[in-house]
C-alpha cells in the first residue's frame, strides 16, 4: 500500500508522492556561490563542523561517510546526516504575477514550480526566499524573507498558494526591486512569461554581478504557443490596455512564430552569457514533467 496516499494533503500545490520524490534532489548550480553564514554547502572547500543540522534522503554521489548506519539498520533506507558548515547558498526566488499570467493557468504552474524548486532548496538547509512582481509600487514588494530547514515548508507553502495574480509592473522592474532588498549569493529562479517591452540585459547583468546565478523559467500558454486565428482581430494588452486592429491573422502566423521563437533564443543568449541557463515550457505541462523529466535531464537538479 502507498503510504502518502494515507497522509494528509500538505499542500495545494503538490502532491504527497511529488513531495516524496523531491525530498530526494538537489538544485545543481554551475557557480557554487555561496555565503560566508553556516549551512550545507563548503563552497568546494574541504571540512565539515560536528554540529547536527538535518537528515535528508541519500543520492548517489553523497558521501558515503554521512550515513546514518544505525538509522539504515532499523528502516532498511539510507539517510544522510546534514552538519552545518561554514557557507551557506541563498536561493531567491521572483514570481511574475503581472496580469499576464492569470492567462491559461500560467501563474499556478509558475507557483507549483516555484514550491518543488523551494522544496529541494529548503530539505538541503539552504536559505529560501520568494518575491512577487506584481504590481508598480514603492517599498518593499510582497516577499518570504528568508528562511531555511524542512521546519519552514509550511510557511513556503502558504505565501505561494496566497500569491493572486493582477498588476502591470514589467519584469526587468521586478527584478531590480528584488534586488534592492535582497543579500546573498547563490541561485535566483526568475518565473515568467518573459513577455515584456523592456530590455532583460540590465536586470540580468544586476543578477550576475550580485552573485546569483540565474534560472530562466518561461511559462507560456497553449494558445501562445499555437495560436489558432483567422480573419480580422483586435488584441488587446492585457496589462497596458493598448490595442491592435490585425487583419487576415492568419497570414501572420508564420511571422508570429518567427519572432517568438527568436525572442526566446535571445532570452536564453542573454542567460548563458552570464552563466545561467533557460528553459521555454507549456504551462499545460504539468509540474512533475517540467521538474522531473525537463529539469533534471538537463542537469539544473539531481
């Protein structure tokens, strides 16, 4: 019998057997920025204190020498003993709830990502942050501030399912607010439709001289991925409220998808110039193929 069928739901984002699976991973940044605070991660530094942090599931290439034996004789599983150590990684996470997103469930894919992604950082005792670019404001945006250890997935799981869509702030802007409040180095999950006028280059560059490697997460609609249109057509923005009269849509597809497959290998160009990395999905794939089948066959976890 499968005993997560028999727990209580922990979140409306993921399920218990999408819970298990993670608690099993890791995120794999290329930099290995770190910060001078206690925490998992040595920085490719040998050494390790004697003070107890966290047990968390053995994977392969653990070493070996933090095997919690007796635990293995009684339950016939490894687990691994997590001892805190002199660097710590922060991983910030922005989620882009601009109006946009509200558009074919690409928000609630966005945030079931955003608490897999959490999920994974918080068991291996990394520093877990969130923020929101939402709406065009000053002060501080909504945020987690940052917490870390398996005792705050709760709190994780509750600021991202309250996260409601609506807003009109550009992403390049939400990401320079972020950073105006954010210290630490380490990995920044930016979670988007990537679907702004602005020019990426300036936020990125911020993000890479701060000491966060970027992972560029693109969720993008069905119909923005396969538009089916004909005739004449008025589009309206949903954020500016601009319009545009297009006739015969349908000769234009073509050109449409030109453009939006050329934006997206831009995007990506923009990421690995500064060492991080892109991914383009569906946010009609459902979250455990985008972590499990995309993410970790490309190396970003394991």
């Amino acid at each position: 019998m499968d005993n997560t069928s028999q727990k209580p739901q922990l979140t409306s984002l993921l399920s218990n057997a999408t819970l298990d699976r993670l608690n099993r991973l890791r995120i794999l940044p290329v930099r290995k920025l770190t910060n001078l605070n206690r925490g998992e991660h040595y920085a490719g530094k040998e050494g390790t204190s004697t003070e107890f942090a966290d047990y968390r599931d053995y994977t392969p290439g653990d070493d070996m020498r933090f095997v919690d034996w007796n635990a293995f004789s009684r339950l016939h599983r490894p687990y691994l003993k997590l001892y805190h150590r002199e660097e710590q990684r922060h991983v910030v996470m922005l989620v882009d709830a601009s109006t946009s997103m509200r558009f074919e469930d690409k928000l609630d894919r966005a945030k079931q990502i955003a608490a897999a992604m959490g999920v994974m950082a918080l068991q291996n005792n990394e520093r877990v942050s969130v923020y929101v670019s939402r709406k065009l404001q000053k002060g501080m945006p909504q945020r987690m501030p940052p917490s870390s250890g398996r005792a705050n997935l709760k709190k994780l799981f509750t600021f991202l399912e309250g996260i409601e869509g609506g807003g009109n702030e550009p992403l390049e802007h939400g990401i320079e607010q972020m950073l105006q409040y954010h210290s630490g180095k380490g990995v920044c999950v930016v979670l988007s439709d990537f679907l702004t006028f602005g020019d990426m280059k300036r936020a990125f560059n911020l993000l890479f001289s701060t000491g966060l490697e970027l992972l560029g997460v693109q969720l993008l609609g069905p119909s923005e991925l396969n538009p089916e249109i004909t005739g004449d057509l008025r589009f309206v923005d949903s954020e500016t409220q601009q319009t545009l009269d297009v006739s015969s849509a349908a000769d234009l597809l073509a050109i449409y998808h030109e453009y939006r497959a050329a934006y997206e290998a831009e995007i990506a160009a923009l990421c690995q110039k500064r060492a991080g990395r892109f991914v383009s999905v569906s946010a009609q794939d459902s979250v455990e193929s985008v972590v499990f089948d995309w993410m970790r066959r490309k190396g970003w976890i394991a």
